[in-house]
C-alpha cells in the first residue's frame, strides 16, 4: 500500500460513545480503516461490535463522538443514508428472497429502472454480471438464491452491497455458516475485494481467522478499544487474552483417554426428517466410556435427526440405540434420562431453557418430579432452592439471584446452567450437541474443560458441533457425518488432519460435486448445492 | 441485564390502569347517554352518580356485598376454567359449553336424587357437574393432542354443539310437564338456596375453596410445573420428557372441571335447567382470567370486581337511570385495554417487561403451531 503522503483514512470513527440505561455499550472508540484494507473487529459477545457497527450504519445514534469518511465528518441518518455514502452491510443471517433470482434480490431495494414503471432488467443483469468479474466470482444473474449454497449466498449478499456502490463493507460473523472449504473461497474474495480498494470491516470473535485475513485488528472488550495489532506481530493466545481480559487457556489439556467398554451403541439406524426424507442412512458407531466421540459435518446433514433419535425426541425408522447393553430405540425420554443419558441441546433456548422460569426451576427441569426436589406430587421448593445455590457456585453461573429468570442471564451463562443440570448426575451417556455455539471465550474454555472431566469419570461424550476446530480440540475419535451417512471415522488429534476432515464434511470424500451455477469461473469447486441451508439456528 | 423476577405489584399495574381507563372511557358513553334519559341534555355528572350508585349497590350494604359474593362466585369458577389453561398455553374459550354440560348434568343428578338429603344431594350433583364439565374440556384437549386441532376453533365448535344438544334433549326427553316452557324437573333437595336472608349459598364455598386449590396446584405440585413448563416453552417440556399431549389433556380436563362447577351451581341455584339457559358467564370468564394475570387469587379480586358491577347494576339503573347494560360495555373496554395492553403502557410511560409470555401471547403464539410430542 502506498502510504507516503497519506490521504485521509476512508473511514475514521473518533471517540464513540453510546450508552443505553446502565451500561455504556461504546466508550470513547476509535477506529479508522484505510482504503483496501481489511480491518477486523474482534470481540467477545456484548463487547460492543455490534453497536459500533449499528452507529455506523445509522441504526443507532451515538451520544458522543463523530464519524469521518474521507476526512469529511458525515452525520448517518439512517440505513438508507449509510448506504447511500457507500457503506454496505454483510448480517450473517442473509436477508435474502430463496424464491427469487439473483438479480432480483440484488435489486430489491435499489431497482434500476428503465422508466418510470419498468425495471430494467438487461442494465441491470449487466452490471450484476460485470461486477462479478470484477471481483472475481462471477455468477448467473438468473439463477434461483434458493437453489444456490450457503457459501454463494453470502456472495449474492456481497454483490448487493457492491451493487449500491459500497466502498466500505461491514461483514458480520461471515464464516459462522461456512464450511472451512467455503470459508478459504471467501476470504480469496475478501482479499480480492480489498485489491481493488475495498475498505472490509470484518467482524468475528473466531482468533485463527482474524490472524489469516486480517491486515489490522482491533480488539474490543466492554465497550472500550483494547488494542490494535498486525496480525504479523500477535498471536492468538495475546489476542484471546485482550479479548477477555485475563489469561485464557485456548486449547484445553486434552490428556490422554482411557475408553472402555461401549456405552452408547448405534447400530444400522435410519430416521426421517420432518419432511419425511431419509435424514440418518444406516448408521452405526458406538461411544466408549471415557471417551468423546465428535461428530463432524456441515449443519443439516442429518445431525439433528440423528440427536433427537439418540435422545427419543423422534422416533427411528429403524435400526436400534443401545445403552449400556440394553436396547433403548422404543424408550421414552424420561426412561433414557432415568437410564443415565445426559443430554446438551444445540438450540438452548428452544429446548434447553423455558426463559420465564427461574433459574432454579430451570436446573431441576428435567428431575422435578425426584426426591428431594418433590415429595409425592408437592414440590419441596427449600431443596430445590438449596440445589440451585450450589449449583450455581460449582458452576459459576453469574446471576444476582437463583430466583432470576434464565431469560435475563447472558448466552454464556445460559448454557452453564443448562450444563449444571445435566452434568450434575451420574451419566453413562452424554450427548453435546453445539455445546459452544455464539458463546465467548471464556465461557468456551469453561465448557469445555468441564466435558473433558466428565469424559475422565468414566462418561462416554458424543459432542456434535459445525465448528471443525471444536471437534479438533476435544474428540478422541471423530466421525464425519454427510448427507445422512458417517463418511469416515478417524482418530483425533494428533493424527487428525483438519484440511482432510473439512474436505470430507464438504464432498463425503467423493469427487468433486458439481460446479457452481455460473459454470464457475472462480475456478473453486463447489459443494452440492442442494443441501439444507440450516444453518445458524441460535 | 439482570432484573428481579415480576413482583406482584408489577402484575397489578396493567389492570388497575385497565380498569380505570375503562371506566374514563365508559363515563363519556354514560354522559352521552344522558342525551337520551329523561332531561335529553348533557349531564356531565352523571358518570359519577351511576358509579356512586353502582358501589352503593355492591357494597352499600350486607344484602348488596352478599349479592356480589354471588355474582362473582361462577366468575372465579369460569376465570379459573380460562386461567389455569392459559398457564399451559391453552386457550380455553369453550367454557360456556362446559358450563351448559356441568349445569345440565347438575339438574338431571338433583332430579335423580329428589329423596335423597341436602348433604349428599348438593355435593353429588356438583361432582357430576363437575365431572361434566371435565369431560366437555378433555374432548378439545384429546383433539389437540393427538390431531393438532386448536382449541380455540373445537371449543367454539364445541360450545354451539353443547348448546344445542342439551336444549334439545330439555325440549324432549327430559321435558317436566306442568310448565309453560321447557324445562327439567326440580332438582329437589340439591338446590342452592340462600341463607340467613340473603342470596348466600353453600356453592360460595366449593368456589372459594377452588382458589387456593388452583394456587397449590399451579405452583406447589410437579403437576402445576408441568402446566407451566409445557404453557412456557412445549419443546423444553418434552427435551426435560415431560409429556405435553398428556398434560395439555389433563389441563383441559381440569379447566372443564372448574367450569362444570360453575355451571352447576348456577343451576342448582335456579332450582332446574331451563331449554334455553343463557348465561355469559362462560365467555366473562376470558376477561376475568385476563384481569386477574391468569393468577388464581388475580381471578378471585377481578371476579369479585366484575361480580360488583353485576350486582350493583340494577340500583345504578334505577338512581342514575343509566341501563344496566353499561356493565357489558365496561367489562368490554376493560378487555379490550388489556388486550392492547402496549397501548396502557404508551399512555401511561410504563416500561415493558423484558421477558416472559403473557397471557395474551400464548393465545396467539399457539395457533396453526404443530403440537409437539
């Protein structure tokens, strides 16, 4: 970058502060980003990114503290006034019609029109198409969004911000939803973007991904502006301890396993999705005590279903679960739960929590009805209480009250107690189902050390996440879950290779699927394009 | 952000400003409705004539409180029916068939045991009221358990069946002769009659003792937190292997069962069971749940609240020259606050809870949702 005389950062945000009653969300932040650079945002959850960058887009108005584009100070009215000064916003859940084609997506909004009361279509699937060029990821304007990958929308969602003629891009947690195959192919568009004078915003608590894409990071912890650094001068353990404040232990002591005999046993199970399609093809593996198994895959492809018939949410549509020797397929959830099956759900709010309940109603959700918590059919509510103190100092759940809702605690502090609950018995079993997902670091690190202790008393884990670095770091054996079937079942780290791993999550270790819709001239391959896009659910 | 779960007070607040909006709202209605009494002028007073007349005759005297005690009796009983299915989720607008059944099935026990004592007489036909009424809930709460149907549509569907099936079956089969109209027989020694000059009865009590029931129920006993859980979130229920479709059935059931009462003892009072039995208490039952929060002593001060206005209507017609009629019109505008409940808070600068399902929410959540289990 040519930085003699240098002119003035294209963006430069000075002194932003903005405070919502009892909290000050934005305190005093600057940041400034040059043309062509990529600027990554790093924070943990509720450290102040997202409000920075509502400030940014006009959604919020800061009570202090001035906003500069090319050295000018700019006020940002609204969206619409942030998007007319060229700043384009990436949310990583996609704001996108799957019914309608690419070009009209992109036009939505910003329709170019040929006359009053007609779009114009050719003017405007040539610039789509030009713009794709430019960029380096060419695609056909007509194709259908629904029918296109996660991967590619999320380049359609690019490709309206630059249709409107963004000069800044702000990316939300872009790779949240990727594959890691995918996650490569769009930081080569990032970059490419940045080449031809982009200025990217790029926002992520992920550490390893900042240090690959980034040309500056700044850090961000409650509110306030911690540090910048180049990647080329920081490494992830100073980042995660700016990030939260404290020393972080980032990869948990693993320590050796000792796995004894099968305690979970699946064997030739088939389930159905709701849709009535077969989601689990004949699978069979089993978990040893002492042991967690990972589960690799891209979301939706089959993990679900075959969770919810571990667990007897859904029935199976054949094949047996056993636990501990003793054929469980037709028991109902409670028998499980009573048979030592623990369970960690991935959707914690949908299933793991009712909000409005206490904390303490909360942690005894699942063994009410037991003594001491009742006695007959009357609650004991003093046991109950006396439970949910304990817990909550055992598993440092942050909350005033046991009496609070569960509603109120953060996402961290949610799960904990989802956690408490389950990890609080005697278990044969456990299935972990995205024990970590959109949590920070501290709470990760949390987690996670207490699975490895269960794991050493003897419980056998069966941990599913969509994050390839989560099943990296903790399983001892990891099976790759595609397209309903486990396509490989490997051995942990050391032996594990991650490219391996990813690239048999992305194809099922077959040849290279289908093209892209455009007849790919980015040159990458290209997962099916007909999978599920399931998703972020949280 | 960490806040102290809901206090009562904060419970109160919606309602009370209901209430007093309502009454703001219903006192421009009364002063346009001097423009047709007797003087045909405007008389801006007279909100506050019809008010004062309407508490001195709910609460003026022995005679009127007894009165309200008696009017707001089936009122508990049917927000009770409304309430306790709210807490599950449910929305239970099928109280009115439910009253028709335990009232019917009332009368026709007080004929069957026309020999037999007060003391057993009273109680058996309040049982089978009662068991009625739990039967007309369980067929909605059967419905949406195992084939999705929502409540809201068979319990209106329901209502109309019950409605026409038992005036037919008066009209017919149970007919007594001698009447002018159709009707049963009495129900002989199971009539609820008034003690010590007033319209008191003995079915005050079963109602009254229905309160702190439901209250244990709701939140002392593993069943009630099944209710809540399943009402609050079904999915967690069913993750913790609860069984929704099982307990949204026996919440059906139960609901029925406190409007069966209420039917009963309606018609015990009245000493037979008429071909045409109509009585709003069925549906005043939704905004008396409403009022209360869905919390069962909540139920027990609105319904006395409504109870109030109903026995202290006629003198209100006859001082103010106000028709009585004006009570529905309350009542209406006081759902209606509740309902709009955002809107109370605009008018009066109240910050909205964060979290938790209202009442109100769980109506609208549930409908065309797939039933989980």
């Amino acid at each position: 970058m040519s930085v003699a005389q240098s002119p003035p950062p294209r963006l430069q945000m000075r002194g932003i502060t903005k405070r919502y009653p009892g909290v000050v969300a934005n305190n005093h932040i600057d940041l400034d980003v040059k043309a062509g650079e990529i600027h990554a945002l790093l924070g943990e959850n509720g450290a102040g990114k997202t409000t920075l960058m509502n400030v940014l887009f006009g959604l919020a108005r800061p009570d202090e503290g001035e906003i500069l584009l090319d050295g000018q100070p700019v006020q940002i009215a609204d969206p619409a006034d942030a998007i007319a000064r060229g700043i384009g916003m990436v949310h990583q859940h996609f704001m996108l019609i799957p019914v309608l084609t690419v070009a009209e997506n992109i036009l939505l909004g910003a329709e170019t029109m040929a006359n009053p009361i007609f779009l114009d279509r050719r003017e405007a699937r040539r610039r789509i198409t030009e713009l794709g060029k430019r960029f380096g990821f060419e695609i056909d304007p007509d194709a259908r969004v629904g029918s296109l990958s996660v991967g590619w929308q999320q380049r359609v969602e690019i490709l309206k911000a630059l249709y409107r003629q963004a000069r800044i891009l702000v990316l939300d947690e872009p790779t949240a939803v990727l594959t890691p195959q995918e996650t490569v192919e769009i930081f080569a568009v990032l970059r490419r973007l940045a080449a031809e004078g982009q200025s990217i915003i790029f926002i992520s608590h992920k550490l390893y991904e900042v240090l690959e894409i980034a040309d500056r990071i700044t850090v961000i912890r409650r509110g306030e502006v911690v540090g910048t650094r180049q990647p080329s001068q920081t490494n992830e353990d100073e980042l995660a301890e700016l990030m939260v404040g404290r020393e972080v232990q980032l990869a948990v002591e693993r320590g050796t396993s000792h796995p004894a005999e099968p305690v979970l046993t699946i064997e030739n199970l088939k389930v159905r999705s709701d849709r009535g399609q077969e989601a689990v093809r004949d699978v069979s593996f089993s978990v040893r005590a002492g042991e967690i198994l990972g589960i690799a895959g891209v979301a939706g492809n089959g993990q679900d279903e075959l969770i919810e018939a571990i667990t007897g949410l859904r029935r199976s549509a054949g094949g047996t679960v056993s636990l501990t020797g003793q054929d469980i397929t037709s028991w109902s959830v409670r028998e499980r739960r009573e048979h030592g099956l623990g369970y960690v759900p991935g959707d914690r709010q949908k299933y793991g929590l009712v909000l409005g309940f206490p904390i303490s109603d909360n942690l005894v959700l699942t063994q009410y009805y037991n003594r001491p918590f009742a006695r007959g059919i009357q609650r004991e509510d003093a046991a109950i209480e006396k439970w949910a103190r304990d817990r909550i100092e055992q598993f440092d759940i942050r909350t005033p009250s046991w009496a609070a809702s569960a509603g109120n605690l953060s996402g961290g502090n949610q799960q904990k107690v989802i956690v408490a609950r389950e990890f609080s018995r005697d278990l044969k079993a456990l299935v972990l189902d995205q024990p970590t997902r959109g949590l920070d670091v501290g709470s990760i690190e949390f987690i996670h050390k207490q699975a490895i202790r269960k794991r050493d008393d003897g419980t056998g884990i069966l941990l599913v996440s969509a994050e390839l670095d989560e099943i990296l770091e903790l399983s001892d054996r990891i099976a790759v879950m595609y397209r309903g079937e486990i396509v490989a079942l490997v051995d942990g780290r050391p032996t594990a290779n991650k490219e391996e791993i990813g690239l048999l999550m992305a194809t099922g270790g077959r040849a290279p699927a289908e093209q892209p819709p455009n007849g790919g001239t980015s040159g990458q391959t290209e997962t099916a394009t007909d999978m599920p896009v399931k998703g972020a659910k949280s | 952000m960490i806040s102290r779960p809901r206090s009562y007070v904060g419970l109160l607040v919606v309602p009370a400003l209901s209430i007093l909006l309502a009454l703001l709202v219903a006192s421009v209605i009364i002063i346009a409705s001097s423009l047709i009494g007797p003087e045909k002028k405007i008389n801006l007073l007279l909100p506050l004539v019809a008010y004062r007349s309407l508490l001195a005759g709910s609460f003026g005297n022995f005679k009127g409180i007894a009165n309200t005690i008696v009017a707001a009796t089936p009122l508990m009983l049917t927000g009770l029916a409304v309430g306790v299915g709210l807490k599950a989720g449910l929305f239970n607008i099928g109280a009115t068939g439910q009253v028709l059944m335990g009232g019917f099935a009332a009368s026709l026990t007080g004929v069957l045991l026309t020999g037999a004592s007060p003391w057993i007489a009273i109680p058996a036909a309040l049982l089978v009221g009662m068991l009625a009424g739990a039967l007309a809930g369980f067929i909605p709460g059967f419905l949406k358990a195992f084939t999705g149907a929502h409540e809201v549509v068979t319990t209106i569907m329901l209502n109309a069946l019950v409605q026409l099936l038992v005036s037919g079956l008066v009209n017919d089969v149970f007919r007594a002769p001698g009447f002018s109209f159709a009707r049963t027989a009495p129900v002989g020694n199971a009539e609820l009659t008034g003690v010590a000059g007033t319209n008191l009865h003995f079915g005050v009590i079963f109602a009254l003792v229905c309160i702190p029931i439901s209250y244990w129920l709701l939140w002392r006993t593993t069943v009630g937190f099944e209710i809540r859980a399943v009402g609050a979130n079904p999915t967690a229920a069913l993750y913790a292997g609860m069984k929704p479709r099982r307990t949204m059935m026996l919440t059906m059931s139960i609901c029925g069962a406190f409007a069966g009462l209420a039917g009963a003892i309606e018609v015990l009072r009245l000493g037979y069971y008429p071909a045409v039995f109509g009585t709003s208490i069925g549906f005043d039952g939704i905004t008396v749940a409403l009022l209360g929060q869905s919390h069962p002593f909540g139920i027990m001060l609105s319904a006395l609240l409504l109870g109030a206005m109903r026995a202290g209507a006629p003198l209100m017609q006859i001082q103010a020259r106000v028709p009585v009629e004006i009570i529905d019109v309350i009542q209406g505008i006081i759902l209606i606050f509740l309902a709009a409940e955002i809107v109370v808070r605009k008018i009066f600068r109240l910050r909205t809870p964060q979290e938790g399902t209202g009442e109100l929410q769980t109506i609208t959540r549930t409908y065309g949702e797939k039933v989980v289990g």
